[in-house]
C-alpha cells in the first residue's frame, strides 16, 4: 500500500517532477519508420509533452517541440528541409539540435537569431521504429546512446503490435513482475472464455506455478518461475525473463523474441506495443523493406474487453484498474514481491537522477547490440507454444499470421528430418 503523495510521485512523469525527470533520460519510440517514408513529418505525444517528429531528404532524424518558438503554430505541419524543419506559418527554419537557421522578414544585422533555440531532443532509426530522446543533452549531462536491444537488430521476420490503452504505465510494467498472474487471467480464465466462446485455451498457460523468483541486474529485474512438473534446471527459473528497466519486458519461447513496449504517452494514456521477431533456425526468412506494424483490438463492438486473446486479458488488467490505479487501498500480498521491488527501483532510481548520478540502464558506449537473457523452452511447452503464441496472441491479429505459422512448421518439420 502507497500514500496518496507517494502515488503521485510514482505517476507523475511532467517535466520537473521526479519521475518525469528519470522517465526523461531514456530513449522511447515516437513513430514507426514507414509513417516518415510516407510523409516526412508528424505529431508525436511523448511524457506528456507534444513534439513534430522528421525525416530529412538525406535520411536523418529530428524531433523538437511542437510549439513553435516564434508564435507556437504547429511544427508537425512544419516543412522538411535538408537541414532542418520550416514552420510552415512564418518560414523560420530549425536545425537538428533546434538551433533557428532562418527568420524570413528578420534583420540580418541583429543577433536576434542567436537569441532563440528550440528545445530538440535527438532522434535515431532502428528496427522499423523511430526513437527518440529528449531529456538532458548538454556538455556536462550529454545524452546517452541509443541501446540496441537485442531483438531490435536480430535477423528474423519481424512485426510490430500495438494500442494506445487509457492507463498509466506503472500498472502495466507492475504486470512485468507478477508471474502468478499467468496461470489464472491466461490459464483459468483463458479456459472459462473458451468454454463460453467455443474454443480450446493453450494448455501450458494453466500451469501451477510452484516456485518465484526475482533478481535485480543490469537492466532491471530478472523473473523466474518454476511450473508444476518442471524444475530449476528448466529455462522459466534458470534463465528467466528480463524487465528492461524503466518501460520494456523482453520475452521469448519457441523461436520468438519479444520486447515489449510501454511508452508513457501523457500520465494515463500508454502505447503498448509488442515487436515480435520470428527466427526458427534452418529456414529462409524473407525481405522486409517495411517492417509490417497493425493494431490490437481492446473492445468488442458491444464496449466490453475483448479477452479472447492473451494481450487482450492483459490489457483489460491494466485498464479496470483505473486510469491511475489507486495504491492506497491494495492489499499487496507475498505473491507480491516483484511490484515492490520495482517500486523500490523507481525510487531509487528517483534518488540517483536527483543527484545528477545516470539512472539504471544508462549506456555511453557505443555498441551493435545488447543481448538480453531469456528463456527459449516457455513454459516447458516446447515448439508447440509458437503455434500457440500465433494463434491465441497478438499475433492473430498479424498481417503475416498464416506465413509466420508456415515458417515454424517448415522450421519444425527441418529438424524432425534432420
């Protein structure tokens, strides 16, 4: 159980609280890369502020506030200029780094110019999505490099999920570190919505779950499971599954890697995103100029949860909660443990941000990938779970579901014969 005050500050991400300024020193992504081939500029909502996010003709990447310095007419309806972004009301002209380039109308003589910068953040691509940092960029604070997370740069055949759900992130990266929950939202009732809707629930999500665990690492929070029928020697408890500290939970099982994304929208509104790479070994995967993205479905045509689906039981978790979960009146048992060691981490990492320390997670090196742990036998279920996770996960929802289950078949059939 949380104080009001304490609630508060866990969920409050605006600029100048504790952790808005923590949640500001992280790289988040803003658009998907084909948005900015179809057209070079966009709005963007990001911890609660609003940003033009930009595509240069020579293939870089810009993101500044939308608000235009000169008379806050919108910069997402900017023009995109080789060096830089144009308001499209008066013509004054930023840079990269929001340094203003032109004042059409301006004298020449003055140092007006100098006088005004735009507040740019630094935006880079990376598998299929544009990223963004807008925190602290200065010679005594510089930001930090972008990390390539494993499954971001990985060879497979990838896709991304999303949906923008009206609640905080803090519940649903609480979610990251309550492995109980799996065998009754995504066993148990799994099952009951089956029975009343005419389908057969996967069967390793049911589970009894005889054993948890929790260990903090570089990246935030390892979570181990041992399942009824397994042991300690199984992939759930002897490699596990990270919370990549402070918004992402990376999974995987059956030749599907997994990040998932929480970007913190604005206080109660979080975009869920699920970028899955498929990479059975032994198969050919194919081209992928444009890494296909498509939308979940939260509501069924009547205004309730869809749940039929294993994000969906998520997602109606999350929202029922409230836009901000009210923590003061929970009653947090030992099956707990997880959500308060996360909270302590928010805190501490509060704490670390406050002191001018960098905050967990924070790499300065560059690099040209990241390899995280996670298990790859899920739930000790074996190749099975793949066809499992296609048919009742997001990925039923997958402009490539039929290909993707093609491709672990073909993977699966390979290595019978071999």
């Amino acid at each position: 159980m949380l104080t009001a005050e304490q609630n508060d500050e866990l969920t409050d991400i605006a600029p100048g609280t504790p952790m808005g300024e923590l949640l500001r020193r992280y790289w988040y992504p803003v658009a998907f890369t084909r948005e900015l081939e179809e057209f070079p500029v966009k709005h963007a909502k990001l911890l609660g502020e609003d940003w033009a996010v930009y595509k240069t003709a020579s293939g870089r990447y810009g993101i500044m506030p939308e608000a235009c310095p000169h008379r806050r007419a919108s910069m997402a309806y900017g023009v995109v200029e080789a060096n830089g972004l144009r308001c499209p009301y008066h013509g004054w002209l930023f840079g990269l780094d929001g340094e203003c380039l032109e004042q059409p109308a301006e004298r020449d003589e003055t140092n007006f110019r100098e006088r005004v910068r735009a507040q740019a953040g630094k935006a880079q691509e990376m598998g299929g999505l544009v990223w963004a940092y807008v925190g602290p960029d200065t010679e005594q604070s510089p930001a930090p490099e972008l990390p390539r997370f494993d499954v971001f740069v990985m060879d497979g055949v990838r896709d991304i999920g999303w949906a923008d759900l009206p609640c905080s992130f803090v519940q649903i990266m609480e979610n990251a570190v309550d492995p109980h929950h799996v065998e009754f939202l995504h066993g148990r009732y799994f099952e009951f919505m089956g029975r009343q809707q005419g389908f057969e629930a996967p069967a390793s999500f049911a589970k009894k779950h005889v054993k948890v665990g929790f260990d903090e690492f570089e990246w935030g929070i390892i979570k181990r499971r041992v399942l009824e029928g397994a042991s300690e020697q199984d992939d759930d408890w002897a490699v596990g599954h990270p919370l990549v500290f402070p918004f992402n939970m990376r999974v995987g099982g059956a030749n599907i890697e997994q990040m998932q994304i929480r970007v913190p929208i604005d206080r109660t509104t979080t975009r869920f995103m699920l970028y899955s790479v498929h990479a059975p070994e032994g198969v050919a995967f194919w081209e992928q100029p444009v890494v296909p993205d498509y939308e979940i479905p939260v509501f069924t045509e009547d205004g309730r949860h869809r749940t039929d689906y294993v994000e969906g039981q998520d997602i109606m978790a999350w929202v029922t909660q409230g836009a901000i979960t009210d923590r003061t009146v929970e009653h947090l048992g030992r099956s707990d443990v997880g959500v308060t060691m996360l909270r302590r981490m928010f805190k501490a990492e509060m704490a670390r941000v406050a002191a001018g320390e960098d905050p967990l997670g924070t790499i300065r090196e560059q690099h040209d990938r990241i390899d995280l742990p996670c298990e790859k036998n899920k739930f000790d279920a074996g190749p099975q779970f793949a066809l499992d996770f296609i048919e009742m996960a997001s990925s039923r929802f997958s402009p490539q579901k039929d290909a993707l289950k093609k491709l672990h078949v073909q993977a699966w059939e390979g290595r019978q014969k071999a």
